[in-house]
C-alpha cells in the first residue's frame, strides 16, 4: 500500500497491524500491560461494533471523552475516530462551566467517562439541558469488559472526514472548537515524524495529556505514522521520568518548558550520572517558549539534545522544528518549517523581509478545516489560504523563526513595542529562577508597565530589587520590570504554558 492511500486513521492502523502484527504500540507502566499492532486493529474493531450496535453511534457522530492517559484512553480516542466518528477530548483542569459549554455547544449526546471522572461527568450533564448519556468505563481494561463478540464494520471514511474536534483553552472568552479532518491529523504526525527523522525502533514516552494536541498527535499520531512505539504515562511524575525512560529505552520524549524546569530543578549530578541515557535520541520541548538560558542547562546537566518547536492546535501540533545534529540548532528559535509553509507578514498581509517582526502566518495540509459553528471566528482567522496564528516572530537569514511574543501580549510601553519574552529571558538567566512571566499593567505616564510573577528555585533567596537590578543591567531600565511578585507557581494551561492573563488576575 502506498503512502497516499494511507489517508485515515483506520487505513494506518490495519496497514501496521498488517505489515508488523507482533510489533508493540503502546505499553503502560502503570499496569505493565502493553498492546500490539494486531491487538490494536482487533480491540478498535471491537471498539466500532460497540459504538454502532450497543451505543447506536453513526459516522460523524460527535463522541465526548472525560478519560486520564491510559490504555484505556488511547484505544477509546483511536477508536472513534477509528469508527468515523468525531472524538471530542475534554480538559480534566478546565472548570464545570467551561467544560459543560464544550459538550453542549459540540452536541454530543454521549461522554465517556472514567470512573474517577465520574462525579464531574454528572455535575457537567446536570448544566446543559439536552439528554445526554454517561458511559463509564475502567481506564485499565475498558475494551475487556466490551462483549467479546463482534463483526468487522466496513471503513466508509475518507481523508477530509472530520475526525478530531478540540477546544482551544478559551483564555480570552468562551473556547473554540478546531475541526480537524483525518488529512490533517496524519499531516500533523507526519510532519513530527518527518523532522524529528521516527524509524520503526524509536519509542516515545508520553507524559502530556492526550486532551492537549502535542500529547495526542505528537506522541500517539506521530508513532502511529512512522510505525513506531510509544509508552503512556497517566501524567508526568519527577520521581518516574526517567526511571520510565531507562526501563523501556525510550529513544526520545515530548515535553514542555515547565517540565523541563521541574527536571533540572529536581536531580542532582550525582542522580544524573548514575543514570544510563545513552539510547536517547534527544527530548523536545513545545507548547511554550523554552528559555536559552534553560534549554542550555538541560543539556549540560542530562547529556541530551533537547529540541525546541512550535504548534497549535489549529495546525496539529508542530509546525516550526529545530532540526536534528549535525544541522544547526538555534537556542532561542522554535526552527524552521518542516511539512508546511511559514511566512511573516504586517498588519496589511504584506510578506515582509527577513529580520523584520510581523505576524507568523502558516498553511499546509496540517492545518484546522474551521472554527466549528463559527464561521466569523474562521473567516477572521484566514488570510486567503494563510492561517493566521496571533504570534509575532522574525524569520532570518537561514529560515529559523524567533517568536516575539502573542500579538495580544505585546507591551506597548510609551508607544514601544516589548516583547515580554524578552523579558523572560532575562528573568531566566538569573540562578536563582526557576519560573518567569512579564506582562503589562496600566501605567498613567506610559500607558501600560512591565511588571513580572516568579517562582525560585528550592533554597534560593533573592530580593525583588535584585532582580529589578539584574534585568537594568542586561536590557536596560526602560524595559525593565517595575515590580517582581513572588509566587509558589505560576498558573498554567493544559499544555504547561504559562498564562500571563491570569497572574494579572492574581495581583489585582
């Protein structure tokens, strides 16, 4: 079978089962089970006949899952989009009321739930007028307990079916809906599998939710592509990250920035070399803007590449990545455009010239469909067939692209444009930060001021004049912080990225 026939998630999924039957998918170190590529077609098949016969579920029907990782999730989320229906993965940290406006507004009438989600399922429900059923399954053996006996249903989907419909955050009002069609979500792995060079013998250690993007599509949907493996965490554990990796030679790992800081901040040299880390590839960090002065310590400390990358959910994860060594790496930069294009343009949708911020533009297989039921939100997120993602950023000589910051994030400061990530940058440099956001409060004089949340690192001390001083001596006082607050963490998002609107909430 070509490539170009491998256009659904089904087709990918009996082609590995076909091509390499006995060949591991996925393992739990959890239950120290693991599934094969001939067990995952037989189990998702058992998944469809159960979801058309007992569950009375029509393709493109739209299907909530409220589910922790687990062998359990993996095979449910795979499965129905396996079946050609629509998965809707729900945040476990979002609120009731966030959570209840996703399920109504996507339609579904059936959420599955594990039974420690169980409680927030009812209280969900309870919010939203329309009958909706509860389906509660065992993260640890749900395709056990299916009845055993079932029949093959026939594949009726194609490459532009809707597959996938996941909501954005909702930061700056109620979230969005991303529609993303078997083509996208296959580009998306193959854009992860492509630039980080997957064969069949890496392993990736999955720690990030699947109900994030990077988690689903990059280390579930990029294996799956490059019939490769993968191992599933239930969430990403200090104690057990690299335990996890030395006891199944997991070869490479996804993370974000935030995790990257728990690690560094966590072992010590002599934790460090008594570990065997030889067979790792290189770790990636995505999701966020991963500090110089960090991704420089990580690979001082643990003796591994790390890779910086940038995606959106609106693209499937990845669409900029630092390329592998020997290529260059460039600290500071996401990299370059690996299976789509990427272009900078100013305010009028101009292409601008290299070295010059504007707004970071992509297109490509990979990217959303729409804004599902919301066809204002999708026309104003498109330039022509230029998806426009709200990041500022420069592209230089080499085509590496350095992010600026989010266009609504920008400080404007007595009419100059500050990148807070700037900022952040120099906040990281000091050793005694383990954590940095800057962002604008409203000024009188200028407008709007730099002000900073940080956190330490455990049995640091320093004062918020330090580090005032730190920064005026590297940037300057103009774009220094004003004002440094303490915190024990800074809020985040499902991804780990860190979110500035909210600690101004927190100091109001």
């Amino acid at each position: 079978m070509n490539e170009e026939s491998l256009n659904t998630i089904r087709k990918y999924i009996e082609f590995n089962a076909k091509e390499n039957p006995q060949s591991d998918f996925v393992s739990c170190p959890h239950t120290n089970n693991k599934i094969s590529n001939k067990q995952l077609k037989i189990n998702l098949d058992k998944i469809n006949f159960y979801l058309v016969n007992k569950k009375k579920q029509k393709k493109n029907s739209i299907i909530c899952t409220l589910i922790e990782n687990s062998l359990s999730s993996i095979q449910l989320m795979l499965g129905i989009m396996y079946s050609g229906m629509i998965q809707v993965p729900l945040n476990l940290i979002a609120g009731e009321e966030q959570l209840s406006y996703i399920v109504n507004h996507s339609e579904s009438k059936i959420i599955f739930a594990s039974s420690s989600n169980l409680d927030l399922a009812k209280k969900i429900v309870n919010k939203i007028s329309s009958d909706i059923e509860i389906v509660e399954i065992d993260k640890n053996n749900f395709i056990e307990k299916i009845d055993n006996e079932f029949e093959i249903i026939k594949e009726n989907t194609n490459y532009n079916d809707n597959a996938l419909l996941m909501y954005t955050s909702g930061t700056t009002g109620k979230p969005k809906g991303v529609m993303l069609s078997h083509e996208n979500i296959l580009s998306g792995g193959k854009n992860v599998q492509i630039s980080h060079e997957l064969k069949s013998k890496d392993k990736a250690l999955c720690v990030l939710p699947l109900y994030h993007i990077n988690g689903l599509i990059v280390t579930v949907i990029g294996p799956l592509v490059s019939q490769s493996s993968l191992v599933i965490c239930e969430k990403f554990s200090t104690t057990n990250f690299w335990k996890y990796i030395s006891k199944f030679k997991c070869t490479w790992f996804s993370v974000v920035p935030t995790i990257i800081s728990s690690l560094l901040n966590k072992y010590s040299y002599d934790e460090i070399n008594s570990l065997d880390l030889s067979f790792v590839r290189f770790g990636r960090s995505a999701s966020a803007a991963l500090a110089p002065e960090t991704h420089k310590n990580f690979e001082q400390k643990f003796k591994i590449k790390m890779i910086e990358t940038l995606g959106l959910t609106e693209s499937c994860a990845p669409i900029l990545s630092n390329p592998l060594p020997p290529k260059k790496n460039k600290y500071g930069s996401p990299g370059i455009s690996y299976g789509n294009e990427v272009i900078i343009v100013d305010n009028k949708y101009k292409e601008v010239s290299r070295n010059t911020i504007g707004q970071i533009c992509v297109r490509g297989k990979n990217v959303m469909k729409e804004y599902y039921k919301n066809p204002e939100e999708t026309k104003k997120s498109f330039y022509k067939d230029w998806f426009l993602t709200g990041d500022l950023g420069l592209i230089d000589e080499e085509n590496y692209v350095f992010v600026q910051g989010r266009i609504k994030e920008l400080i404007i400061k007595g009419g100059e444009n500050i990148s807070p990530r700037e900022i952040d940058d120099i906040l990281y440099q000091h050793p005694a930060i383990l954590e940095a956001a800057a962002f604008a409060t409203k000024c009188e004089h200028y407008g709007e001021k730099i002000e900073a949340g940080v956190v330490l690192k455990k049995n640091q001390n320093v004062t918020e004049n330090d580090l005032i001083k730190h920064c005026e001596n590297l940037i300057g006082k103009f774009k220094s912080p004003d004002k440094v607050y303490f915190f024990s963490e800074l809020p985040k998002g499902p991804s780990g990225k860190i979110q500035r609107f909210k600690i101004q909430e927190k100091i109001k």
